[in-house]
C-alpha cells in the first residue's frame, strides 16, 4: 500500500510539474508572438497574459488587448481573449472571444457584438505544424459601423479540414436569418419585393492549393496559392427564391480563373424583375433577357427551372452569351 501511495504521488508530481513547465512554455510562446508582432511594426497593448486550468487544461488570457497595424490602419480591441488547450492534446486548440469588440478601419470603426464567437485550431503532431481542421462560430451577431450602416446574423459556421489530394481543403460556410445593411439591401431590391432578412447562404467547396498550409507558410516562407476550386454547393434562400451554384474553377499563375459554373435557380423570372427594379439592367431589356432564359430552360426539359453556366475565360466572365466583365483576380 505504501508503495501504491508512492507511485501516485510521484505520478502526480510529475504531472504538476509538466503542468507548470508547459504553462510558462505556453505564457513565453504567447509572449515571443506579441514580440514578434511588435518586430513587424505592430502596436501591441496587454494589460496581463495569465495561464490557469491545473491540472488538465492549458487555458491562457489576454486582457485588455489591443492590437494595431499602423500600415494597414487596422486596430482590434477587445477587454479579452482566450486560447484554451487540454494539457494532454496542445495541438488543438480553442480561441474564446469575448461578446464586444469593435475594429477599427480605415475611415470607420466597427462595433461587433455576439451572444456567442469561438475558434478552433487543429495541426498535425510535428514540427511542420501541417493544418488538419479549423472551425468558427458566431452566434446572434451584430456589426454597427460608425458611417451609419448594420446587418446581423442568427448563426454562422466556418469549417475546414484536408482532403484527399495534395495539400487540399474542404471548406464549408453556413449563415441564417442575415439581415442586409439596409443600403445594400436597397441597391438590390429598391421596391422591397424581399423581406429584410436572408433566410440562408451555405457553401460548400474543396480548395486546391500548390503548397503545405502550414507554420513555414507564414513564417517567411511562400504562401500557398489557391490553384482548383472545386465548388460542390453553393445555395442562396431569400424570400423564396433560391439561387445554386456548382462547377469547378482553376486558378493560373496569373491568379486569373478558368471554368463554369452552374447556375441554377426555379424563381429566374422574380430574379430578372428584381434585378431590373435594382438598375443593373434595363427595363426595355427585361422582355429579351426573359425569353432568352425561357429558351435556357426549356433546352434541357425543365422550362420552370432556369440552369446555366457563368463562364471564365480570358480575364473576363460571361452568363451564358452575356458578357459581364472582367473577373477579380484571385
């Protein structure tokens, strides 16, 4: 029994000792980030950086926190931030934020306000630090913006994790009930045919990049490069109509894309008369446009439900025969 009673106790020594040794290592870790941060030209405020959570868990807060880029005119301040660990399992990892903070960005400042905002972070054992899975989660979100403008959300899911494939992540997006700023909302849709709130967007994609993501990416290293975008289900639900999309992009050395996507809506006609109230086209255009996608529809058997492909090619992006104008680089 003795002997028992021994064991336990230099077991439980050793614990608390790797406990304690890890927390100053994780303390130091956050500090040499504030560090480096501060190297690149940051301004760096923390009131006070404390690790808690003995015996099993790794939970470290930062108060008072404010971080500014002066380059980018980007300040964040927040009265906290948490990043939370199993002692156990330290590469993975937790982000807490707390239910106010604002941004403050060029020519405005944005106040952000949640019930509920965390992060988590997965990497592969290693030195590499390879990425394994993330996720985000926001819940009954509002952003103010001191040039008068507001929208919000219920619920919002951000996710990714590796794929099959070379250096390839899936990527899922979700969001409910989201309430447009109202100048948005009225560049769109200038009759109010739409209610206020966005009922759902989701996405749902595979990202193919040239590159590991992983530490060497962003310790001066080249950054991975989205190369194929593989989008197996796009979705937008607003007043009834809804609007999908899926094809398959790739993405040059001229960051240019290349590829179809399909669009697919069953409410085409609401979508063409909301789109002419909104001016991105004209009135007199509205009868040709709509018996141009009746032919679309039709074409395949399904006069009802309007499919089509948006097209890039050459730096320039077309709906079907339509052009559109020059894509975006990515």
């Amino acid at each position: 029994m003795r002997k028992l009673l021994v064991l336990i106790f230099a077991l439980a020594a050793l614990w608390s000792g790797y406990w304690f040794v890890g927390a100053t290592a994780v303390e130091r870790g956050t500090q040499v980030l504030l560090d480096d941060l501060r190297a690149q030209g940051w301004q760096v405020e923390v009131a006070d950086v404390g690790t808690r959570g003995f015996p099993n868990r790794f939970d470290t807060t930062a108060t008072q926190v404010k971080l500014a880029d002066p380059l980018g005119g980007f300040t964040w301040t927040a009265p906290f931030f948490q990043v939370l660990a199993l002692s156990y399992k330290p590469n993975h990892v937790i982000a807490a934020l707390p239910e106010s903070q604002s941004f403050e960005l060029p020519g405005q400042t944005l106040q952000v306000d949640s019930t509920r905002m965390r992060a988590s972070l997965v990497v592969e054992p290693g030195t590499a630090l390879a990425l394994d899975r993330t996720t985000f989660v926001a819940q009954t979100a509002r952003i103010a913006s001191t040039l008068g403008w507001q929208t919000a959300l219920k619920d919002a899911r951000f996710a990714t994790r590796q794929a099959d494939g070379n250096f390839a992540h899936d990527v899922g997006i979700a969001a409910s009930e989201v309430e447009l700023p109202q100048g948005m909302r009225a560049a769109f849709d200038p009759n109010g045919i739409l209610p206020e709130t966005l009922e759902e967007l989701r996405l749902d994609a595979t990202l193919g990049f040239d590159r590991a993501v992983d530490r060497h990416a962003f310790s001066g290293g080249p950054r991975p490069r989205v190369d194929r975008i593989d989008l197996n289900d796009a979705a937008l639900i607003w007043g009834g109509i809804e609007i999908g999309a899926t094809g398959t992009l790739d993405i040059g050395a001229d960051r240019l894309p290349v590829g179809d996507i399909t669009l697919t809506s069953a409410e085409w006609r609401k979508v063409v008369q909301i789109t002419a109230n909104s001016g991105l086209i004209q009135p007199e255009f509205v009868p040709t446009l709509e018996a141009l996608f009746q032919s679309l529809a039709a074409a395949d058997g399904t006069p009802d439900v309007l499919s089509a492909p948006l097209s890039f090619r050459n730096g320039q992006i077309s709906f079907g025969f339509l052009p559109l104008g020059p894509v975006p680089r990515f």
